[in-house]
C-alpha cells in the first residue's frame, strides 16, 4: 500500500511540472513555416494497397 501511495503523489508530481512546460509553449509555428500537409499522395496509395489486401483476403476465405 505504501509503494502504490509514493508511485500515485510522484506521477501526479510529474504531470504537474510537466503541464507547466507544455503551457509555457507558444501557440502555433514562426511566419516561416509552411503548416500545410499534402494528404493526397501518400494516403491515396495506402488506400489502395488496403482495398487490395482486404479483398485478398476475402478471396481467400471464400476459398476455404
């Protein structure tokens, strides 16, 4: 019961300074950078490389 007690006051000591550094953070990027994301590239081919694993698999399971 002790140990659970020391771990539980020091895990909330840590969140505590923890969050204090996280508010200390600025909101957002300098002027300089671009906070744009090109979405369309890389997630059309993962889409496509599931669709084609999913159906795969179905095939396979109709097999059996």
């Amino acid at each position: 019961m002790y140990n659970k007690t020391i771990i539980t006051v020091y895990t909330f000591l840590l969140l505590i300074l923890v969050s204090g550094t996280a508010l200390a953070q600025g909101p957002g990027f300098d002027d300089d950078v671009v906070d744009e994301v090109p979405i369309d590239g890389g997630v059309s081919a993962l889409v496509i490389a599931g669709a084609a694993y999913g159906a795969k698999k179905l095939k396979d399971m109709k097999k059996k």
